[in-house]
C-alpha cells in the first residue's frame, strides 16, 4: 500500500546526467502517493543533452511525473541554473502542471517561499554589492544572475555553480553552505516570509534561526545524486525523507508537531490544494 504524502519537494535530481540516481527515484515516485510535487530546480540537466545522455530509466521518471500530473497530482516545476533555458518560459502551465522561477505557499498560516537558490551564487562571492539592493534584492540578483550566465556562455566559458564549487573544494564547503543557508534566511526575512525553502547546494537540512525577532525555518530538499533526499509533508508537519536500498524507506528530522489535527483543524490534502490554487494563479510569481 502507498503512503500518501500531502506535499513532496525534490530538487537536483539532474535527469540527463550520469550521476543522476533515476532508478532509486522512481522507486521512490512508485511508492507514494502525492498530493503536490514540487521539483524545485535542476530536475532536468540541460547541460548535458549536448553529450546525448539520457538513459531510459530518466525517461522513465519524467513519465512517472506526467503520469502523476494526469491522475490529479498538482506539480510545479521550478527552475534552476541547470534548467535555466526554461526560465524564458516562466509562469506557463499545461493542466496540472507549472513552471515558475519560484513559489509563494500558504500552509496553516505560515508563508513559505520557494525558489531554486542559485540566484545567491554571485550574492556570496560580491556580498557588500547584493546587500546594496534594497527590498528587490533577489528580484535584482535573478537579473543579474541571467545576465552573467548569458556572458559567459558567449564566452564558451562553464556558468559558475556555487553546488559544484563545494564538490571541488571541500574545506571550504562548510562555510560556504553556512554563508548560503544565512543569505537565504535573510532575504527571507526580509520579505516577512516563516520558511524558505532551496536546493541548489545539495545539502538536505531543516533548521529555525531567529533573524531580529523573527523566526524563519530553512528547508532543504538535498539531491538525487549523493543524498537521494525529499522534502515531505503530511499532516503539518516537515520531515526529510532519506532512501535507504537496503529497506527503501527511511524517514528522519522532524520539525514540525507529530500529532496530527483534529476537527476543524484538520489540513486535509482538498484543503491544501484549493489553498494552493487560489495563491498561485497564473502569473502571480514570477522572479
């Protein structure tokens, strides 16, 4: 029997990629039942279609994500610096499924804001010039962001990824991921928002800070190359979901109460998506 699952946020999965686990993936889309997916980001490495990889197991997870679309699963389709050639497409949607640069959530009265988290790449290398911004920091940084990306592509030159610098250079890793998670919590509660959620650096966590008397949680979905890592919520709570081949499922950290609502209270997974519906009408969140 499939759990069912109110919410799933997967990013970094790189489909196209060598390294890319599609087969632990679709195990794990085969076994649950979603109510909205949200790939948050590089779902798709666009990158790598010059070297024609895409094995049929990858085909396969994308056809497990249309299948889920059709049978009433909400998916939205976030992009990334891997998939950023869809940015040129933002804010489109095909029946069940959308594609934006970042989402806006309303869950049991806290405000979470969704994007990729690559628009910091540049933010944490040239910090003093970000900080300058004002309230349209990230709207600025996204700009910015696509403007360097485009340069150096003329340039034949490899855009700058702040998940692959990490990889390279590991006793700088951990400051880097700190600096990353700080300036996401910052431009979060800049704009007065409780959770922030991002991939990008592939590192999965779940942490509260308390930025001047307001408490914002980070979330982070982790990957699908080292991790093999969800973001899941069910019944209000957050958990990160953590494949294990050896039994398949293994779930951890949680953050958010156990207990499940009663009566009124109740945040059913209709009630959520007629939430959902209503806050993200086409058109209302672009970067």
């Amino acid at each position: 029997m499939k759990r069912e699952v109110d919410i799933v946020i997967l990013s970094d999965v790189h489909l196209g990629a060598p390294e890319c686990r599609a087969k632990e993936l679709l195990n794990y889309l085969k076994s649950i039942k979603i109510g909205t997916l949200i790939l948050n980001g590089n779902f798709i490495d666009l990158h790598q279609f010059d070297q024609k990889h895409f094995p049929k197991q990858h085909l396969q997870v994308i056809q497990r994500v249309l299948k889920l679309a059709s049978k009433g699963t909400k998916v939205y389709y976030i992009t990334g610096n891997h998939d950023a050639g869809l940015r040129h497409y933002s804010n489109l949607y095909s029946g069940n499924i959308h594609l934006r640069d970042n989402l806006y959530l309303q869950l049991k009265g806290k405000s979470y804001w969704l994007f990729h988290g690559d628009v910091f790449d540049l933010s944490i290398r040239y910090a003093s010039i970000f900080n300058s911004l004002g309230r349209n920091r990230y709207s600025w940084m996204m700009k910015i962001n696509r403007f360097y990306s485009s340069f150096r592509k003329m340039l034949n030159l490899k855009v700058y990824s702040l998940s692959d610098y990490l990889k390279k250079n590991a006793e700088d890793a951990a400051k880097i991921k700190k600096r990353f998670e700080e300036a996401a919590i910052n431009l979060a509660a800049e704009q007065g928002y409780d959770y922030v959620v991002c991939g990008h650096i592939q590192q999965p966590q779940m942490r509260t800070i308390d930025v001047d008397g307001k408490k914002v949680t980070y979330l982070n979905s982790g990957d699908w190359i080292d991790h093999m890592t969800a973001l899941e919520y069910k019944w209000g709570r957050w958990s990160i979901f953590e494949y294990d081949e050896s039994d398949y499922e293994k779930t951890s950290k949680f953050i958010e109460p156990i207990e499940e609502p009663e009566g009124d209270q109740a945040y059913t997974p209709e009630r959520f998506l007629k939430q959902l519906s209503k806050n993200n009408k086409p058109g209302a969140s672009g970067a």
